[in-house]
C-alpha cells in the first residue's frame, strides 16, 4: 500500500520585510509578501527524499490560511509534491495555535495519512509547538525537531539533537515529523517542477467540510488574547569606533566603564 | 492564595537557573509548587524551597527517560489535577515548550509560548513577550481555561523567598499511547566548561568572519578572559566551524544577556531574532555598514583578528 505522506506548510509574512500587527493585533499580511515559510521547505524536502526511498509513496501539501496561501502551496508542489489540500474560511482569521492544530489535525484526519511532515516553527508565530498539538490531537507518536530522518518498514527513525544530549528516537507509523533546518538544505523548484505544478490538483476545504463549528475558531474565541503591541523603540545610536591600532583598547575601556570587567 | 505550578528544569537534581527565574515570577501569581520529574528530588527541593516552592511534587519512572516528551506531559498533567492551579509555567527550551502545548491541548487551555516577563493582572497573568525579531513587544493573556506559559531564560533575576518546600510524592500512570517514541540511544553532550549558552550573563560570539574553525579559540579566548558563554552565527555552523548547539538566532538559541559581543557577523534579521533583547550589544566588524552597528552600544569597525586579541589581553591585564 502506498506510504500516504502529508507535509503540514504554513504561508507566512517575508521575515525580511518591514513586518507588523494589524489593528485587530493580528499579523498583518496585506503589507508585507507572504511566502512559504522557509523552515517548511526542509520539511519538504524530507518529505521528498522519504518518498525517493520508498516503493510507492504520495506527497500532499496541506496549509490552513487565507486565500494567498495558495501560493505556498504552489511552491511546494513545484519542488515536487504531488497534491494539495487548502482549508480557508473566512471565520478562520485569528486562530491561534491551538485553533490551528484543530484544524490541521481534523483535515489530515480527512486526508488520511500514514507520515505527518512539519517544519520546526514557523517564522512568523514561531512557537514551535503545532506538531506536538498534533500528536496530542491524533493520538500517534511524536517524533520531533530531527535533523535526520528515515522510514523503514513501517518506522520512523531519527535523530534529535537536544541542549542536553543528542538522542535516537524510533517510533512505529502513523507518527507526526517534524525537522530542523539541520536536516539538509531544501532544493529549489526547477522550470520543469513550476510547470508541472500548475495542473497538480489543489483541493479546497471549508470549515464545515471538516465539521468544524465556527465558534471553535478565529480571533474572538481563540485560547489567548494580544491586549498590546508596541514596537520597540529603535535602539539609540551607540558609539562607533574605527580601529586606529587601539580599538581593542578602547572597547575594554567601555567594557569597563559599564562594570563588564 | 492559589497556587501555580512550575516545571523543574534540573540534571539529577541540580535545578536550572532558568527554574529559579520561573519560581520569582511564579510568587507574583501566587504560590509556587515545582513539579519535579527523575531522580534527584530531595537535591533539588532544597534550592527550591530557597526560591519560594511550597511544595515539590515529585515522580521518576524509567518511562521519562525511555520515551520522548509524552510520559513528562501524562505527569505534569497529573500535577496539574492534584493542585487545580491558577497557571502552569514550564522553561521555554524545546522540549518544555513541547510539554506545554500537549499540556494545553489535554486539558483544553491556552498556551502562550517565551514570554519574557510575566506580571498578575485583573484578568489572569500578563504575559510579555518579543515578537517579529523583537521589533514588537506584546502583552498577552490566555483566555480560557488555565494559562500554561512558558518562559525564557534570563527573565527575571532569581530572588530567594524561603518557603516549606515539603516534597510529596506524586501518582503517575504513564498510558501506553505515551510510549510511542522510544529514545533508543542518548548521547550527552560534552561540556565545555563554560556556562550554558542561554543562561549566560555574557555571550562572545563570533561568524563567518572568524574564517575557520582554527580562529574559533579567538572568540573563545575573549569569552574565557569575561566568563562568558559562546555563541555562533548559523554561517561558522554551517561551514562546520563550531556545534550547531551554539548558533544564536531564530533556528538557534535565543539569547538575552547583560552583554553581547558579536566579532564577525553582519546581524541578518535571523541573527538579531535570537540577540536583540540583548541589554548591552557591541560588535566588531571591519565593515562600517554591516546592519550589526545598528543595534551597538559599541562598535569597532575593524579587523577581528587585530581587536579582539587586543581586547582579550587589556581585560586580563584590567582583571590582573
Ligand atoms: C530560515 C532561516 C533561518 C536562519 N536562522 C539563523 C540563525 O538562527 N542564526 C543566524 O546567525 N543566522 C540564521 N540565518 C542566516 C542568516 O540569514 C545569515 O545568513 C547569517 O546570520 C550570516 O552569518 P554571518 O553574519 O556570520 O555571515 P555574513 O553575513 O557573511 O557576515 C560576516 C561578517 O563578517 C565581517 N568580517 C569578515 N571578515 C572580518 C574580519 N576579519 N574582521 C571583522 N569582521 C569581518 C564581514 O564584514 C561581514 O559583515 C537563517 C536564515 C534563514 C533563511
Ligand atoms: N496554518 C498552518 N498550516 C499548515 N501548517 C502549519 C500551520 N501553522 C503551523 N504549521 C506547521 O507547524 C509547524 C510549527 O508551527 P508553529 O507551532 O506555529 O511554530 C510549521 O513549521 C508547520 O509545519
């Protein structure tokens, strides 16, 4: 039977544009370029070469997000997935993370899937905390933040490298991934890829495809609530030096006059 | 006054100084009681006691350490029933965050993930945290059911508030649907001797500008002659120049330091996402628009390989 792989990838704000909260304090998506999140794109990519090593295996993408998220999507197909799921709903703006992991969780459910793949965090948010959801939500093995990883007869494999000690992890499937950036560097699209994608299916789900109730999502009934958002004051302009043979010196005698030394 | 769980973070019993951040803010919620998993128990309730626990609930079971995360959450989860708490607090490293958002997810509450600063509010705890590369800083609540927080480290400076601290044992039934990840071998990291990186009071860290592994010991003679922890920008780790364990920034360690000395990094926003909440920032790059110099205190611009020695040999004749 066929490995049924589902990369779980998030679109999300251009980490390098000038990004901000909207009035409702939620991100702000209209200002800045969203993207596939880049941390995504080496789940991916693990997703790929899993799919390489095994006898019969399908690649979906699944994203919940607004409509632009159809581009993230895109762009994973075109790195070689082999089909997408969109769930969109208006009543979905503001989730949270818990909100998010309902969903996913009822859509891969929906999917059916045999390997869940997730990025670390993503670069927006990045709590770093859905995949764990997920596995609390499916009931399956967590197998998380690996920096290699491997599937085998029915296991998931894989290293996880901790503050504290780097550990071997094993689990049976169905399991929830998710993978470093240390896992290997993600490929890019070819001319062939982009053009494939654009007659790869894209199915799209409501909430109520998922018999998901309005009021379990969105900003008004999400678990937290942002009452502030100030931007940081820039930092004042400090002193800078140009090393004439005593910069050394002269930033050890700041580092003293600050009680550093 | 309700009472607030904390999650100990400890090496056989030897608490974390992240932990004792956590028990300070915890009192401003009510009354700490830590949650201590493994062995070590009686080591630990000591120092914790010191920090203001008034109880340390403690169980080891062998199912912590042979399976990944979920035997640690099935505990905290029973904790959390034993004490009805008015918030749950847990470290911000990866594997609490992880045992936090299982948490939240079991018994249906909000989570708010590396707050760094936690006060009482009308509504429940205000959590306070540093968003978008910390360009923003936001103020947050969880709005239903318990808050579980978690909290990065450096905080808030650990204050001691003697308390009971009086151990009890705690139930725990690991359920078979937590043993779905064995850890079937554990490598512990060796240690450099240093303080732990996210901890630190000062971080030297060096980039692609060190040029090398054999210049490493540059950057780690200058941290040494401070007492510092080191730190890497992602561009010397992936040249394999030093542990990826030491890479600061958004897919590294996010760090928040009294000092932080940057010799040969540009400051690329996913540099600056895990340093800028930095309180003193100085750099030394030899280019005078490197985005670095925006943050500094204090910047030399100059070659590494000419200030940093300079510097390292004034502050040990400085120190004496
Ligand atoms: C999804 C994602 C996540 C990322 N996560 C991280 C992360 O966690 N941490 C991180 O650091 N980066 C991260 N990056 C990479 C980041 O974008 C930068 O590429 C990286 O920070 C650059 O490292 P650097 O400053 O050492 O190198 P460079 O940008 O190449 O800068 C080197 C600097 O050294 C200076 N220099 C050279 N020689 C000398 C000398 N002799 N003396 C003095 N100065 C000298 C140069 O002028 C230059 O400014 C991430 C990127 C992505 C896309
Ligand atoms: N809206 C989303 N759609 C699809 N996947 C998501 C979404 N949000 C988070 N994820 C996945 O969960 C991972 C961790 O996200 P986070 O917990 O938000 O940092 C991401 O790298 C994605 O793989």
């Amino acid at each position: 039977m066929s490995l049924r792989i589902v990369v779980c990838v998030k679109y999300v704000p251009d980490a390098t544009g000038d990004r901000h909260f909207a009035e409702d304090l939620t991100v702000d998506r209209d200002d800045v370029d969203g993207l596939l999140s880049e941390l995504d794109e080496y789940a991916v990519e693990q997703a790929l070469q899993i799919k390489d090593e095994a006898d019969d295996a399908e690649i979906t993408v699944l994203t919940v997000g607004p409509e632009d998220a159809k581009d993230a999507l895109r762009k994973a197909l075109s790195m070689g997935a082999d089909k997408a799921v969109h769930v969109e709903d208006d009543d979905l703006h503001g989730t949270d993370a818990l909100g998010t992991s309902l969903v996913l969780a009822k859509a891969l459910e929906h999917v059916g899937y045999d390997l869940v793949v997730s990025g670390m965090a993503s670069t927006d948010g990045g709590m770093g905390v859905v995949p764990a959801m997920l596995a609390e939500r499916l009931g399956v093995p967590q197998v998380t933040l690996l920096s290699e990883v491997k599937v085998e007869d029915g296991k998931v494999t894989g290293r996880r490298d901790g503050d504290a000690a780097s550990e071997q992890l094993e689990a049976a499937l169905p399991a929830v991934v998710s993978v470093t950036d240390q896992s290997g560097e993600a490929r890019y699209p070819s001319f062939k890829g982009i053009m494939a994608a654009k007659k790869k299916p894209v199915e799209s789900l409501d909430l109520s495809d998922l018999g998901i109730e309005a009021d379990e999502v969105g900003l008004e009934n999400a678990w937290t609530k942002v009452d502030e958002a100030t931007e940081r004051p820039a930092r004042t302009a400090g002193t800078i030096v140009k090393d004439e043979g005593e910069g050394g010196k002269q930033l050890a005698e700041f580092l003293a006059g600050q009680k550093f030394i | 006054m309700a009472e607030v769980l904390v999650y100990v973070d400890h090496v056989d019993g030897a608490v974390r100084k992240p932990t004792l951040e956590l028990l300070t803010l915890a009192r401003r919620i009510g009354e700490p009681v830590a949650v201590h998993l493994g062995a070590g128990a009686d080591a630990a309730a000591a120092t914790l006691a010191e920090y203001g626990a008034v109880k340390v609930l403690t169980a080891d079971a062998a199912e912590f350490a042979d399976y990944l995360v979920a035997p640690k959450v099935d505990a905290l989860e029973a904790a959390y029933k034993a004490v009805s708490p008015a918030a749950v607090l847990v470290p911000s490293s990866a594997e609490g965050k992880e045992i936090a958002a299982r948490l939240a997810v079991r018994i249906g509450s909000g989570i708010i993930t590396d707050a760094v600063d936690l006060e009482a509010g009308a509504e429940g705890p205000v959590a306070t945290q540093s968003v978008f590369a910390a360009s923003y800083s936001t103020k947050s609540r969880v709005t239903k059911g318990t808050p579980v927080i978690t909290v990065k480290p450096n905080s808030a400076a650990p204050e001691a508030a003697p308390a009971a601290g009086t151990v009890e044992q705690l139930a725990v039934t690991v359920a078979d649907a937590s043993k779905g990840t064995k850890v079937v071998a554990r490598t512990p990291r060796e240690s450099t001797g240093r303080p732990e990186l996210t901890e630190a009071a000062i971080v030297v860290s060096g980039g692609r500008g060190v040029n090398g592994a054999e210049n490493f010991p540059l950057i780690e003679g200058l941290a040494d002659s401070l007492g510092a922890a080191v730190g890497a920008s992602r561009a010397a780790v992936d040249a394999g120049w030093y542990p990826h364990t030491n890479q600061v920034g958004q897919t590294g360690k996010s760090v928040s330091p009294q000092l932080y000395i940057a010799a040969g990094i540009s400051g690329a926003i996913q540099h600056r996402a895990g340093m800028q909440t930095s309180k003193t920032i100085v750099a030394i790059n030899k280019d005078a628009e490197a985005p670095i110099f925006e943050l500094v205190d204090y910047g030399v611009v100059g070659d590494l390989f000419e200030v940093v020695p300079q510097l390292t040999e004034e502050i040990k004749t400085r120190k004496g």
